[in-house]
C-alpha cells in the first residue's frame, strides 16, 4: 500500500480479536521509494515511547509504530491470564502483510525486542534487519523472580506503582528527575491486565534456542558505563554476557553505547535512533 505523508494514525485488523494501531511517520521525499522502519515497544509503553526517534528516522525512512496487542489504542477480544510471545509475533507479521510491506527494518526494545528476535529466528521474509535496543538475553532469568511480587503491585497500587518501584532498576541514573516522573506516569497508564498478562509470559522466556538460525542482518546496541546500581530491582547485564548471546546471530555487530540505564531507548533515544539510521543506511544505500 501507499504511506501517506507527515504523520497519521491507522488502524488495522490483523485477527478476529485483535486490531493493531499504528503512527506512521513519513517525512521522506515523494519521489523516493524510501525503506520502512517500524519500531516496536516494550511492556506498559506504546507507540509514543518512541516519540524521540521519529526525528532521527522519518526523514529518510517511513516509520511505523504499532501499539502492541493490549496497549496504546490497540484492540485486544479476550480474556487471558498469559500472553503469548508467538501471539504477539503474529500480530506484527499480519500487520505488516496487510499493510503490504514488502522489506521491513525492525528496531525492537525490551518485550519488542523479543518479539522481533522471534520473527527473525521464524525468518520472516519481509524482515531486512534487526536492531535491539535493550534486550534481556534471558527474560525468565533476569526477571523471573520478581514476577509474583510485581503482579501483588499492580493488583494492590496499580501500574503506576510498579513502574515507580522497578524504574531505577530499568532507567538507572540516566534521567532527571522530571524525566523519571513523566516515564513513571506514562507507563502507568497502561491497561493493568495487558502489563499483568506479559508479565506472567516472562519466566517462560529463556535464552533463545535458534539464534543461530537468524539471517538478517542485525545489530544489538548495549550499555557499557560500570554498573553501580545497588537497586534491588536493576535489570542491567554485563557487556560480556550480551556479547556472547549477540555472538550466536551470525554475522551481526554489538554496538557499545555509554549508558547506565538497562532501558537505553528510553534514556538515551537519540544515539540509538542515530545508531538504528547509520546501520539501515548502510544497507540501504
């Protein structure tokens, strides 16, 4: 199909129960087949957690910002105790099928991240890279243990309670003060059976089995200040364990970023954002 210019919203069924909404962001010159980005978020966020790439990326780029199911204005039929990482992986190829896009340049952060980690090992043929910005090598491992004290949270104080208890743990030290609140607000609007339902999908989430059968090209961004967070809730891992994990893709590239936060595209959006349009330049031009 056709992107229109500037900035709109759009609506799209992709199931019988689930319609996906997205911004789309096209500021490209007319007469040019300009690549598609689309920019995936994590839980409690939406597509306006992304807000700050759009200027780095939409000149060049038509951007796509699905709300994932459950979030933003996206429509989710059903009650579910657990989402599904597959589900949701479905959710965007449909997406993207319908809006008949042929080659798209995935950027996911955080539960995005593993939702574009799974088309790429399913190699979904649209997919024409990869870059993750904050991605846990091991959801189960690195947060599982919370998971039961984060849902007595929200079911006692709501979204926004867990929010501010876990975003040191997430932000680090990267953020003001005015920053932290307006994110803790935020994500404190999100749907608190939606946050709850990712939540119970965490501990199943191990280090993915098939990384090695991932052909795009990919790029995951990391931080690499010294971690000297003593939050209980700190979701920070160590540049070398990320390596690792990163050096299972074949042929990808592990960017450092000087960062003290876990949730980089969150705190710090106009490096990754610049780091995300070099690397899908590269291959574009």
């Amino acid at each position: 199909m056709s992107l229109h210019p500037t900035h709109h919203a759009q609506r799209v069924r992709v199931s019988p129960t689930v319609e996906i909404a997205c911004l789309i962001d096209d500021y490209t010159d007319g007469w040019k087949d300009a690549p598609v980005v689309m920019l995936l978020h994590g839980i409690a966020e939406s597509a306006e957690a992304f807000n700050g790439w759009v200027p780095h990326l939409a000149r060049q780029f038509r951007v796509i910002r699905p709300d994932l199911r459950g979030y933003g204005e996206s429509t989710f039929v059903g009650q579910h105790e657990e989402l599904r990482l597959d589900e949701m992986a479905r959710d965007i190829d449909a997406l993207v099928r319908e809006l008949g896009l042929e080659r798209v340049h995935v950027v996911g952060a955080k539960l995005g991240a593993q939702i574009a980690l799974l088309l790429a090992q399913e190699r979904a043929g649209w997919m024409a890279s990869m870059t993750l910005a904050g991605v846990l090598i091991s959801p189960g491992g690195a947060v599982g243990k919370w998971i039961d004290t984060w849902i007595r949270i929200v079911d006692e104080q709501g979204v926004e309670a867990w929010a501010r208890h876990t975003q040191p743990g997430r932000m680090g030290k990267a953020l003001s003060p005015e920053a932290m609140e307006w994110w803790t607000h935020y994500m404190g609007k999100a749907p608190p059976s939606a946050v709850k339902a990712c939540f119970r999908m965490l501990p199943g989430l191990a280090e993915p089995a098939r990384l090695e059968q991932i052909a795009c090209p990919t790029q995951v961004i990391v931080a690499v200040l010294p971690d000297d967070n003593p939050d209980a809730t700190n979701q920070r891992q160590p540049v070398a364990d990320v390596a690792r994990w990163q050096s299972r893709i074949p042929g990808s590239r592990l960017v450092e970023l000087a960062a003290d936060s876990y949730h980089i595209a969150a705190t710090h959006p106009d490096a990754c954002a610049e780091i995300a349009r070099k690397f899908i330049l590269e291959l574009t031009t």
